[in-house]
C-alpha cells in the first residue's frame, strides 16, 4: 500500500494552483470529466479505498471542523469555480475569437480541478458539501469576529447581498449569464471577459481569506495559488480588453 503524504497532497496542490497544460479545445468537455474523476481517486487513494488499511491513511489528515474557514472555504470556492466552467465553456460556443477561446478553456480546466480537489477534501474529512443553515462566506465573518484582519473584503463589512442568482461576490447574475448565452462574436468575447473580471476579483478575495485563516496546510497552500493565478489572467484579461476597444466593468457596490 502505498501511504499518501502531507508532502505529496501538497505537491498536487501546488500542480493545481499553476495551472494545467492547454490541450485541444475539442475535447474539453472529456478533459474537465477527467479532471473531476482524477480527483475523487486521489480521495480514493488517501482514504486508502479498496487497500483495507483506509483507517490508518485517513488519521494521518485531521480533518477540520464543519464550521472551520477550511470546510467553509472549499464548500464555497467549488460553488465559485463552478460557475466559472460555466461561463467558459458557454463562451467556447458564441465567439470565434481564438484568444478568448484558449483563455476560456484554460480558467474552465484548472478551475474544474481544483473544484474536484475542494469536493475531494470535503469527502476525505467526512464532512457535507453543503452545510444547512450557514451563509455563504460566513467563514470570512468569523475570522473577522476572531480579530483577523479581513477590512477591504466584499461582504466583510455587513455581509454580501445575495441577488438574482449570485450567491458571492464576483459571482454572475442569472440575467448576466442570460446575456452571456444570447451573446456572439465580439460581444460575447468581452462580455465573458468582463464577467470573468469580476469573477477573479472576487474569488481572489476568498482565496486571500483562506490563506489567512485556514488551518489545513495543503489548503491554505491552493489558496496562496489561486491569488498568485488569478491575479496573472486579471492582468491579461485586462490588456485582452483593451486590445478589443473595451474594459472592465466598474466597481460594483456590495
């Protein structure tokens, strides 16, 4: 039996966070399916699945609380990244722009693994994927009441206002997504870009709070990741714009 490490759990991570290599846009939809299988046999194999030994892989993890940032952060991070596969792949459908396209399948892949690794540690701690009666981002609250510094995070200054489909901050609207899917050409280039702007900034800030206040190592180490990644297409989404005579969106007040 072959024993799962911290290090090595970290090392995956730290893959996941970089990025993935771009492979052919055709077949994304069968990349993105392998993605997420790819990480429930890694949950598999650290729970020692199928090895009869599974008790002792799993003690070597302590799992967090339910109400923990960690648990807190996974469960919503996989709800953000979920709707950003969305966006991604409904783009790939309406422009013939090969810049977008490639940067759409690129956010959709490693986004769609990392959401596998969030739902996988979930499943490895025993804990739900949805946790009845807590508020999305309610973890950032609690860091905040527990004297840590989260000042300048959307919805750390009396809660964000869930809306129309948009549970957390960056996240899309229905009516967006809406436009997102009547869009095409040009239009519906920006439009994602623009929607994925905001969608950055806002996972950024989630993924910062993470760093702060998780616990889990191999997590809080996605999480610095995640920071480092989006923050490098921000910059490119926003040169992207600029090149196709267009910017993104203001600031939404929360």
């Amino acid at each position: 039996m072959t024993e799962v490490t911290e290090e090595a759990a970290e090392e995956k991570a730290e893959q996941a966070a970089g990025g993935v290599r771009r492979l052919w846009w055709a077949a994304g939809s069968a990349v993105v399916l392998a993605l997420l299988f790819a990480g429930a046999a890694t949950v598999a194999s650290a729970r020692g699945d199928g090895d009869g030994d599974g008790q002792h892989a799993a003690s070597a993890v302590q799992a967090p609380a339910s109400g923990s940032a960690d648990a807190g952060f996974a469960r919503d991070m996989a709800v953000h990244h979920q709707q950003a596969v969305e966006m991604s792949f409904l783009v790939r459908d309406r422009t013939d722009d090969e810049d977008v396209r490639r940067l759409a399948y690129d956010i959709a892949n490693t986004q769609a693994n990392q959401r596998g690794m969030l739902l996988g540690w979930l499943d490895l701690w025993e804990l739900p994927k949805a946790a009845a009666g807590q508020e999305p981002m309610a973890w950032m609250a609690a860091g905040q009441h527990a004297g840590h510094d989260m000042a300048g995070m959307p919805g750390m200054d009396g809660g964000y206002e869930a809306h129309d489909g948009s549970l957390m901050p960056g996240m899309a609207t229905r009516t967006e997504l809406g436009q997102l899917r009547g869009a095409s050409g040009r239009k519906a280039g920006i439009l994602y870009l623009q929607l994925m702007t905001d969608h950055h900034k806002g996972g950024i800030d989630m993924a910062r709070g993470c760093a702060d206040l998780c616990t889990v190592k191999v997590e809080k180490r996605l999480a610095r990741g995640m920071v480092e990644g989006q923050e490098s297409e921000l910059q490119a989404m926003a040169g992207m714009l600029a090149t196709r005579g267009a910017a993104p969106r203001p600031e939404k007040v929360s």
